[in-house]
C-alpha cells in the first residue's frame, strides 16, 4: 500500500490522471471533433427561450383596441420592489368604472418575480420575451403606459376578447359595457 | 570594414531573433487562450478575424492606446522602471541560444555563426543572471503601486522566484557537468547522435567499456520543468498574481503599455525557460535521429525545425498545465520548493558527479 | 578603450556606493546598490571575467540584494536619518581605510597594464577552469574555511529561529 502511494507520488499519476481528462477533451475537440463547445455565440446566435421565460412586462389590450387594466392599484401593492406606479382615475361619466390615467414602471428595480402579474384581476400584466433592454441612460428604463402599451402590442399579436364577450358570467368588473373608457391610441 | 560587417550581421540577428520572439509572444497570446477553451469546452477569441485569429493585434491596438494611469502616492520612478526592469531581462537571454546548428558562414571576410547572437563562454549562466534580475521589475512594481494587493504580490513574488531560481540553478549542474562547459552551444553539440545521447537520456558521455551507462538527468529534467514554472509565476504557481485572492497581483495598478510590458515580459519568459530546457535537456536542434535527413546544405532547417517544436512543444506543456492543475497554497509552494525540490536537485549533482568520475577515462 | 570603460564602470561604482549609504529612502539606496552591483559586473566583464561577472549578479544582484528588498519591504521602513551615534566612528574608520589607500597607491605606484597579460593566459584555459582550478588547489584551504564559516552561520541562523518555537513548547 505504502509503496503503491509512493510509486504514484513519483510518477505523478495523480496530476497525469488530470491532464489525460483535459488532453482528452482537446483531442475530442480539435482531432476527433465529435465534442462541441458550450458556447453560444451570443450576438450572433440566441437560445430559444421557454414560453414562460419572464422577460420584460408589458400591459395589455382587448380585441377591440382599449387597454385591459382598470386602475386597481393591486400590482401596485404586489409589487415587491415597488417599480409600479398607478394613477387611477374614474371614467368621465361613469363613477362606477377606473382606469389608469398614467401608469410608469421603473424597470431599474424590477426583479421579474411576476407578482403583479398574477396579482391583476383583468390578466392586463403579462410578461414577455425581451432581454435586450440595455440604455445608455437609466432614465429610458422608467417606461410609461405607451411604451408598456407597445410592448404588449409587438409581442402579443393575438388579443383577447372584452370579458362579457366571453362568457357572462366572467364579466365582474365591467359590468357597464355599454359605456366604455375613451380610447387611447 | 571587417568591424563594420560584424556589427551589421549582429544587428540583423538581434533583428530576427526579436521580431521572431516578439511575434511569438502575439501568437502565444492568442495559442493560450484558445488552448485554453478548446480543454475546457470553450471557444476563445472569435470575433477577430477567421476564428479569432488577428485577437493580438486587437489587443495590441487597445493597449497601446490606453490611458496610462499613475496611481496616487505611488513612486512615478520606480514605478516606470518596473515594466522595463522586467522586460528588458527576459529579452536579453535569448542573445545566447542556439536556434540552429552550429555553422560558420564567411561574409567579407569575417566568420560569423548565423543561428546564435553570440557563443559567450559562460552562456548558461548569463541567462540565469538575467531572468534573476527580471524578479526586480516584479518586486519594485509591486512596492511602487501604493496598493496592499501589489505589495503582497510582489513580495510572494520575490520569495518565490529567489527560492526556485536556486532549484533552477541546481538541477542543470548535472548537464552542465556532463557538458563540461557553460556555453550553450558546446552544451548542445555534446548530445548530437541521436535522442539517446540527449541529456535527458544521457547514454552519450560514457567512456572505455562503460560507453553505454546512461547519466541520465531525467530527475534533473523534472526538477527544471517544475521550478522552470514557478519561475514563470505561471499557474500552478502563479500565486503572485492570483486573481482570486490578489486582484492581479503585482499589475494591479499598471495599465496600457506598462501593464503590456509586464504580459510580454511573462510571455518572453516561457519561450526563455522552454528554449533553455530543449538546449540543455532536449538535446538543441538535434533530431530524435542519428545525422540529418535533408542534403547537406539544407540541413539546417531540419535543426532549426527540431528547435522550434521542442520549444513549442514546452510551451503547450504550459498550457496543458494551466489548464489541469489548481492553484497551490503558499507553504505547499515553499515547502515544496526547499523541502522537494532542492533535495532531489542536490542529490541530482552528487549522483551525476560520482558516475561521470568513474564513467572519465 | 580599456581604461575609458575602466573609468566609466569605477565612477558609477563609487557614485552609486556614496548614494547607497547617501539616500534617505531604505529602497532608493537598494536600487543604488543594483545600480552598482551591475557595474561591478560590468567591470569583470572589461577584466575577461566573464564567470566572476555571472555569478556576482546571480548571487548578489539576483539573490542577496532580492532578500533585502523583501526586509526592506516587509519592515516598511520610513525615511530615516542615515546620520546617527556611530557617523563620527565611521567616518573616523572610513578615513583610516582611504589613507590606507592612497598609501598603499602611491608606495607602490600604479601598475602599467598587467591585467592584460594574466588574463590572456586566463582566456586560453577558460575562464571558469581556471577559477575552478584555482579555488580547489592554490585555495583549497581558505575556500574550505570560508564554507564552514557559512555553515556555522546557517546553523546559527536555525537555531535563532527555532528558539522561539522551542521555549514555547517547553
């Protein structure tokens, strides 16, 4: 035993042992060239993301144009690192019925948990796919409902319908459909 | 005129065998790196050229025309004498190797030897006087950055280099025994035959009935190999820059050409080691094989090609090591140096010197 | 060309030697000492001593001068007052060696070009032969004595360190 151990200390089997692994992955590589890098050219090539990969949020529309959120504030309270700000106010004419007036994200501090996501009751929050949001000033990353707006646009082609289109019985919030909020855009 | 013909030959070889080192040290750069990534199932450089490979010049170009910082409180003296005091060391022992066979050609008149700047009678050890030298570029640098990282790089630094360049020392006094001579050149002419007179092997020095007792210096040869590493500061004893504990060690604070400097200087160091080692160790521009295979006036590229891979051979051992062997502690490294190293190195030299006085007719 | 060199080496030599004990930073006077420990060098280069040169910056410049920067440096010692109790002794003996000197100088004259002849002779046998040579016959006993010196030092050296290290044990 003693002499097997001091046979190995002499010949380095040890630190031989570790240079055949790193020799053999060259040779698989360069030689034999059945073994490829782990590297993914990031610029030039992109990794296909997961439909449930929680990139950017984005607000959202109905079918017809007017946008999905009703001003509850709940996301607002969701929210964990506070990005949300929500200024409701009451559909003119109808104070049964809110809607955000202005409503800013600053994505500095989002850590896309998505909790406001789940927190909306109109589904109006969805998170998106987008990664590549680098600015060079950090003042472009506090978004307003229009940008917010264009991002649910660009990445969700398909809008759902108003709720009482739907199903009846789907339709809590608005109940008055008959008279809408004004739309914007 | 005959002065004037051999200062111009001088020059032309301290020409060629700068531009050629120089242009290994930019092609080492980039051979590491993708070395490197092709064991660790990486890619390296890329971007620059086909397959990344006109990265040197890139990084040539960013670090010429970086800002040059010096640091707050630091000593500006020693702190510009630093990146020079270890340059110019590394680049001084190569006037004394061998790249070739060991010729003499007549130009106007005056003899000169084409493949070796200058035969100086003592070579071996001129080299051993300059790269220890080049320690001081490491130390003052370290010492002049006003930085605690620097300073504790430098001096684990000075330690290390003081310690190993003594196994250094050592462990080639078996050759240079066996030689008989410290000029380089005799040093390779004495293991011409084949790769068994290489000192490695050492069947080639035997007299009388014992001609074929080999004095072999393979321990000799492990013990340089090791030390030869450690004298580099290139991983696995690369503890005066370790990223991990000292930012970077000595050139934490150097930036642009300083820092430049310094990388050249390491670079330059690994071709000096790996050419001293096929020199003394490897038998030179000797190949594997009895004589020469080419016609005789072309013979000399086939010697400066058997060089060239011995040498490049050393330098992926650097490499390979690089990329297998984890970071050693500090007092592994001294232990290992005074208590491994050295003892195997002396015994190296009393065994080497007792069978040469018998093997002596 | 023997004597210009001879005079250019022997001027930084004394200049850089003056700056050593001169300069009031303990690391200027180290790098003073490299300074003139390379011109030394260089003079045994001119002196066709070619291994006297190798060895005297591999055992000072790149060894011992290396060990001081590291005290120097580990101490990180402030600028200090080079002028202290023992500059009139020192000085006193400094100028009992320089009279000495010129004594000895001017009694025996200085010498045409002698060097040259010995060292031809030096040049044909090989430098380091002949050191060699000489150090294992002609001084044979000093070279002996000398190393035991060195012995007795180290193992000093041992002891001093492991005297700590033994009386707390105990």
């Amino acid at each position: 035993m003693a002499v097997a151990q001091w046979v190995k200390t002499l010949t380095f089997y040890e630190i031989l042992v570790g240079m055949k692994a790193t020799i053999t992955v060259l040779i698989q590589r360069i030689i034999l060239r059945n073994r490829k890098a782990i590297t993914l050219q990031y610029p030039h090539e992109k990794r296909e993301l997961p439909g449930t990969y929680r990139g950017m949020i984005a607000l959202l529309r109905y079918d017809d144009g007017t946008d999905k959120c009703v001003g509850c504030d709940l996301c607002e309270s969701a929210c964990p690192s506070r990005v949300i700000t929500v200024i409701s106010s009451e559909v003119e004419g109808e104070p049964m019925k809110r809607y955000a007036k202005e409503y800013y994200m600053d994505m500095t501090r989002c850590l896309f948990c998505g909790l406001c996501v789940q927190a909306c009751p109109v589904d109006a929050l969805a998170m998106t796919t987008e990664y590549e949001w680098a600015k060079y000033n950090k003042r472009d990353l506090r978004l307003n409902k229009e940008q917010l707006l264009a991002l649910g646009d660009r990445n969700f082609p398909v809008r759902e319908k108003k709720l009482e289109f739907q199903h009846p019985n789907v339709a809590y919030f608005n109940i008055g459909h008959k008279n809408l909020p004004p739309k914007e855009s | 005129m005959e002065m004037l013909v051999f200062a111009g030959a001088a020059v032309v070889k301290i020409a060629v065998v700068m531009g050629v080192v120089l242009l290994t040290v930019a092609f080492l750069t980039l051979a590491e790196r993708k070395v490197l990534s092709w064991m660790q199932d990486r890619m390296g450089p890329m971007e620059v050229g086909p397959y990344g490979t006109l990265q040197p010049i890139a990084d040539g170009i960013k670090l010429f025309f970086k800002e040059d910082i010096i640091p707050a409180g630091a000593n500006r003296f020693l702190f510009s004498l630093a990146p020079i005091l270890s340059l110019v060391p590394a680049f001084i022992g190569f006037a004394v190797v061998p790249y070739g066979p060991n010729r003499e050609i007549e130009l106007f008149g005056v003899t000169i030897k084409p493949f070796i700047i200058t035969d100086i009678n003592i070579g071996i050890l001129y080299i051993l006087a300059f790269v220890s030298i080049g320690a001081y570029g490491v130390i003052l640098g370290g010492w002049a950055s006003n930085n605690k990282y620097s300073l504790l790089g430098g001096l684990r630094s000075a330690a290390q280099v003081i310690s190993y360049e003594l196994n250094i020392g050592l462990a080639i006094i078996g050759v240079l025994i066996l030689s008989g001579s410290l000029s380089m050149v005799t040093i390779a002419e004495k293991q011409a035959g084949s790769i068994l007179n290489w000192n490695i092997i050492g069947m080639g020095h035997g007299g009388g009935i014992w001609w074929w007792f080999p004095v072999t210096q393979i321990v000799a040869f492990v013990v340089y190999i090791i030390s030869a590493v450690a004298e580099t500061n290139r991983l696995p004893f690369d503890l005066p820059e370790a990223e991990s504990e000292l930012v970077a060690g000595w050139m934490t604070e150097y930036s642009g050409m300083r820092f430049a400097f310094f990388f050249m200087a390491e670079y330059a160091n690994m071709i000096l080691v790996s050419c001293i080692a096929s020199v003394l160790f490897l038998g030179g521009y000797h190949a594997p094989y009895p004589g020469t295979r080419l016609p005789d006036n072309l013979s000399w590229i086939e010697g400066v090609a058997w060089f060239t891979v011995k040498v490049y051979a050393f330098l992926f051992l650097f490499f390979w090591l690089r990329a297998t062997l984890p970071r050693l502690r500090y007092d592994q490294l001294m232990r290992f140096g005074w208590k491994v190293m050295l003892p195997l190195a002396l015994g190296n030299i009393v065994i080497t010197s007792i069978v040469v006085y018998f093997l002596r007719d | 060309m023997g004597s210009l060199s001879f005079l250019y080496f022997g001027t930084v030599i004394a200049l850089s030697a003056i700056l050593v004990v001169a300069l009031r930073k303990p690391v200027s006077s180290v790098i003073a000492l490299l300074v003139m420990f390379f011109h030394i060098a260089g003079l045994f280069v001119t002196l066709h001593a070619e291994f006297l040169a190798a060895v005297q910056l591999i055992v000072y410049a790149g060894a011992i001068l290396v060990l001081y920067l590291f005290v120097v440096m580990l101490l990180n010692v402030k600028e200090d007052d080079s002028y202290q109790r023992q500059f009139r002794l020192g000085m006193g003996l400094g100028l009992v060696a320089l009279a000495e000197v010129v004594y000895i100088v001017s009694a025996a004259g200085l010498p045409e070009e002698p060097i040259r002849e010995r060292t031809t002779s030096a040049a044909a046998a090989g430098n380091t032969e002949m050191v060699g040579r000489a150090l294992y016959t002609t001084y044979l006993f000093p070279f002996e004595v000398a190393s035991l010196i060195l012995l007795v030092a180290m193992i000093g050296a041992i002891l001093m360190a492991k005297k700590g290290i033994m009386g707390e044990s105990k």
